[in-house]
C-alpha cells in the first residue's frame, strides 16, 4: 500500500517555544490594507539610478574603494562634475 509521506519530517513545535508578542514584533511585522501589502523602508528617490554594467581600468575602482564605504557615490558625483565643464557628447 503506497502511504502519503512528507519530504521532510514533520516535527512537533511546542507553542510555549513562539516568540513573545511585545511592541517590537509588532513595529516589524508586515501591515496590510485590505490585501494589498504596505511596504516598508526607504520611499523611491525622485531620481532613481540605474543599475548596468561597465568596465574601469582596476586602478581607477582601487582609488575610488580606498576612499571607503561610499565610493560609487562618490564615483558617481565625480561623473557629474566632469559634466559640469565637457559635453556628453
């Protein structure tokens, strides 16, 4: 006779083991409005980034990581301000 058997065991979770629900479980926990999830964080930025890819020579990146955490924005402002004095084109 073929039996249904789970993938994985199925182990007993005493209920006096759950968390405690204190004021801190709650301000992390997922809200919803109606069924629509609200979502958390940081709100979207005026002027989103875009993520692509793009090769620089290893010292230019050594230079920029040296500067610590940080270093693409810094790369990134340092773009903007060579753009300030050429043409994109």
């Amino acid at each position: 006779m073929t039996v249904n058997m789970h993938a994985t065991p199925v182990e007993w979770i005493d209920p006096d083991d759950a968390p405690e629900l204190n004021d801190d479980f709650f301000e992390r926990a997922d809200e919803y409005l109606g069924d629509k999830l609200i979502r958390r964080g940081r709100p979207k930025a005026e002027r989103t980034k875009l993520a692509i890819t793009v090769r620089y020579d290893a010292d230019v990146i050594e230079a920029f990581k040296a500067t610590g955490r940080g270093w693409q924005t810094r790369m990134n402002d340092a773009l903007k301000d060579w753009l300030k004095t050429h043409s994109a084109a």
